[in-house]
C-alpha cells in the first residue's frame, strides 16, 4: 500500500479544474462579446413610447349633450422610434394615424367596416373623439369630451 501525502493529491485534483477555467485569448474575446450582446445591447432597443390615457365624461349626439353613463377610457400607445401609435379601447387594439402639430396630437382610426374616427388632444390635454359612423345606411354621428394624462 502507498501513501501519498496530502500536497500531491491537491495538485492532481486542482490542475485539471485550473485548466478547465482557463480561457484562451480567443475564448475571452468570445466570452466578452457574448457579455455585450446579452447584457449591454438590449439596454440600447427599448423604445421610446408615449402612453396617453384619455377620460371622456360627456358626449354630443343628433339629440344633445349628454352625460356618459358607462366609464368611456381610450389609451393611445405611440412609439416614437418608428412612428407607430395604438388605440386601446373596449372593443381590443388598433393601430391608428398619428399626427402632432403646434402641441396638440391627434389619432385617426379607420375601423374595420370603413368608419372614420378622430381623436384630437390639444396642449391643455382637453380632448375630443369624434365618431362618424354609417350603419345600415345611416349615419351615427358622436362626439366625445374628455381630459387625458401623458406618460
């Protein structure tokens, strides 16, 4: 039976593992790029977006103004990187025209049976939403008053 002493089994077990975490040049290269694409790039593609969430109280039809009964909520998602903006309503998403002029913005919908709607905001965040709506042959008109928040 031989003894080695306990120096040399240390050696023979921690070698091989040092050359196991050794990174070549190469590999470090590698491994540094690696680091950049997983970590740093992504910081780099988020987009800018503008939220913008719009409460409207009060609408006029054919027969007057009149207080909305039901919670009426539009939110308007815009990415300003490529210039596409959504509508976020009750009856899903849309995406829509966006317009800004002299502070005010304003979205435009055509819906998927070919109405037409308008939302404008101006600088104070007042807003109105526009409905023109044709069904069966007739047109229902509808306009919205509400205040928004930016985000």
């Amino acid at each position: 039976m031989v003894f080695a002493p306990s120096s040399l089994i240390l050696t023979n077990y921690f070698l091989p593992l040092n050359e196991a975490l050794y990174f070549t040049q190469a590999e470090e290269l590698s491994m540094r790029l690696i680091f950049v694409l997983l970590f740093i790039l992504p910081v780099f593609s988020y987009a800018d977006t503008i939220s913008i969430n719009c409460d409207y109280s009060t609408y006029s039809n054919e027969k007057g103004n009149h207080k909305v009964k039901d919670k009426f909520v539009l939110s308007f998602v815009v990415d300003t990187e490529t210039g596409k903006s959504y509508l976020i309503g009750n009856n899903g998403s849309a995406e829509v025209s966006f317009f800004k002029n002299d502070g005010s913005y304003t979205f435009v919908e055509m819906t998927g049976t070919g109405n037409i709607t308008v939302t404008t905001l101006d600088k104070n965040l007042m807003s109105v939403h526009s409905r023109n709506m044709v069904l069966s042959g007739s047109l229902i008109p509808s306009q919205y008053y509400g205040l928004c928040d930016v985000k």
